[in-house]
C-alpha cells in the first residue's frame, strides 16, 4: 500500500476534453535517474490537439487521431505536460554530470534506444518506444527521469525561459529541414507558439523578410516583436494575394496552423521549386491539390519534434537554449500567463477558444 506522503497531485488525460487532476505516486530516484523540482512547464499545441481530439498515439475509442503505423503502446488514462524545467532536487547512483541543485529543462524524446532510427540518434522518430515526450508527467511538482534526458540550462537563461526549449527546438528544426537561406522570404500560416517559434528561429538564422498570416491579433503582435516584418490578418485579405503581390512568391513558408486552407496557401504563397514545410498536427484528412507540389515541384517537407541525445548528430534542443542565452531568440512575448495545477483545464479551454488572447500557458505546480 502506497502511504500518504508517496502521493502527489498531475494532470492526466482520459479522454477527448477530459482532463483530470489526480493522485500520482512519487517514484523512487533509481540507479541513473534524477528527480527534478518542477517550476514551470508550458500547455503545448499538442497537449491541445490530444485535449480536443484524444491522444496522438492511442486509438483510443470514439477518436480518429492516431498517427498511422504507429506501434507506441500508451493507454488511457494518459500522462500530460513535456516542456519541463526546475531544479534537480535528488541523484540517483551511477549519475554522474548532474547534481543537486543544477538547473535543467527535460528533452522528453527518449527513444528505445535500439530501433534503426535511435541508432543513429533520430530518437524523435524512434516507432519502438512511447518516444518519451507522450508520456510525460510534467504537470505535477515532481519528475523523476534519466539523466540523459536532463540537460543543464546556461546561466543567462531563466527557468521561465528555459521552459520554451520544447516548442523553440520543433520550431528550429522545421527552419532546419527547410534549408533556410539568408537570402530568403519567409510566410508563415498560423503563429501559435511553433510558428512564432518558426518567427524567431527565422529571424536568428537571418531570413531577409518574414511574412506571417494569423487571424489572432494577439498573436500578429507577438510575431512582429518576435522578428515578423509583415503580418498578415487571413480573415480581412487574401495572405496568398498579399505575398505574390509584394515577392513574386518568397521561397519558404511554413504551415504552422493545421487546416486545409493553411497547406494549399502555403503552398500557393511559395516559389516554383522551392520548399513547404508542415509543423502542424492535423486533427483530421485534409486534401490538397497534388499538382501544386508536381506541376511547381514544390517540395512539402515533414518536421516533427527535435534532435537532441546521446547519437543525436545536431541538436535543436541544446541549440535553442544557446540561441535565448545570447539574446538572439527572447521567447518573452509569447508567454501570455502561468497557472496553477488546478488551473490546468481552464487554461486548456482557454486556448482552444478562438477569441482567446492566450499564446503560451505556463503551469507552476
Ligand atoms: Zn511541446
Ligand atoms: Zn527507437
């Protein structure tokens, strides 16, 4: 029997909208594991997805989300919160590059460490595991993980900060996999917190003009002080109109919102042979018009989740903290609020609204 004091409180999914705080278990500091103090973990767009249209990974009854093919092996009631940062409050043996005391923001995407995609360090698309970042039990006061996912946070970074490593490092990685020029214009479809992410990891990596089309007039003010050089409101004009009138069409644009309407106007927005990058997850089939990728040969690029780990060859994860420390990404404006756990739901309702103000939610235990 579980005495008193091993109990704490987090947020658990068990179904499409229903979110639950409950009684968790404090988990032993094992041999290579280290417990983290949490401070802050930030309500991710997928923590939203799977709020609205059940989990990613799970078939779960009643809902059509799981990702096809996939063998993660999770069942409900499911685990939230990964964009995790605190301060290591307990060692385990054997742990060696991390002490009590250090401050460090989690890379959940574990990996199995043994499937052809861990061996060489692309832990992110790791089909053998539960990939670490969907099982995650950050919305609680308390994580215990491997030390291998704990990665020291730089001096110059706050915890507050160091919390955006998360959704900044699936940004990063997206401006990566475009093989973004500094030469080239940039449209970005949706600026929740990856395309603003997508904003600033542009604007860092030196774009020559940012264009951003979001119906939110919060968030269009967020990507200009994030890097944006032109904000675009898709519901007043026509964004594909508005950016082949002032650049002939620019070279990459990201889809960073999710609907039909977002991939065809990214698409649309981009120069023959060049590249469309999808962040998005999709709650649903959308089609597009396949002869906007052939008949341009355009190319539509995936990007999911990050590098980072032991094999990873790059790391947007480490790199982003990097890119705060400097002061060349301030993820400042879009941290709009910070909960309590028991606030965790309604913020969760809050962000799904449309009319919301809300960009990024921090909850503090
Ligand atoms: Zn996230
Ligand atoms: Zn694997």
């Amino acid at each position: 029997m579980i005495q008193p004091h091993r109990m704490m409180k987090a947020v658990y999914l068990h179904g499409p909208r229903d979110l639950r705080v409950e009684d968790a278990d404090r988990r032993d500091v094992a041999p290579g594991t280290v417990a983290v103090d949490i401070e802050y973990t930030g309500i991710c767009g997928s923590d939203l997805h799977e709020y609205e249209a059940g989990p990613v990974p799970i078939r779960a009854e009643g809902t059509d989300h799981s990702i096809p093919e996939s063998d993660w092996d999770e069942h409900l009631p499911k685990p939230m919160g990964h964009e995790i940062a605190g301060t290591v409050s307990t060692v385990g043996e054997n742990v060696e590059g991390i002490d009590v005391g250090d401050r460090v923001t989690l890379n959940m995407v574990a990996g199995c460490h043994d499937c052809r995609y861990c061996a060489t360090g692309k832990y992110h698309l790791c089909e053998q595991g539960d990939g670490g970042v969907v099982s995650s039990r950050g919305f609680a006061d308390r994580i215990v993980v491997p030390e291998s996912m704990a990665v020291p946070i730089p001096d110059e970074v706050s915890l507050r900060h160091a919390t955006l490593a998360e959704p900044l490092g699936v940004s990063l990685r997206g401006v990566r996999r475009s093989g973004l020029d500094s030469t080239d214009r940039v449209a970005v479809f949706g600026a929740g917190p990856i395309g603003l992410g997508v904003v600033a990891a542009a604007a860092a990596g030196g774009a020559r003009e940012i264009y951003v089309s979001e119906p939110r007039a919060a968030r269009r003010e967020a990507a200009e002080a994030l890097g944006a050089d032109v904000v675009i409101d898709p519901t007043a004009i026509d964004a594909v109109e508005r950016i082949k009138r002032e650049t002939d069409r620019v070279e990459v644009s990201f889809e960073c919102a999710g609907t039909a309407t977002t991939l065809t106007d990214a698409l649309r927005s981009t120069a023959y042979g060049e590249t469309v990058v999808v962040l998005s997850v999709f709650e649903e089939e959308v089609s597009i018009h396949p002869n906007d990728i052939m008949q341009a040969e355009r190319q539509l690029v995936g990007s999911f989740g990050f590098q980072g780990g032991p094999l990873a060859s790059r790391s947007e994860f480490a790199t982003v903290l990097d890119l705060i420390g400097d002061g060349r990404i301030n993820p400042e404006p879009m941290i709009t609020d910070t909960v309590p756990l028991d606030g965790v739901e309604a913020a969760f309702e809050d962000l799904r609204d449309p009319d919301s103000d809300q960009i990024k939610v921090l909850v503090e235990p």
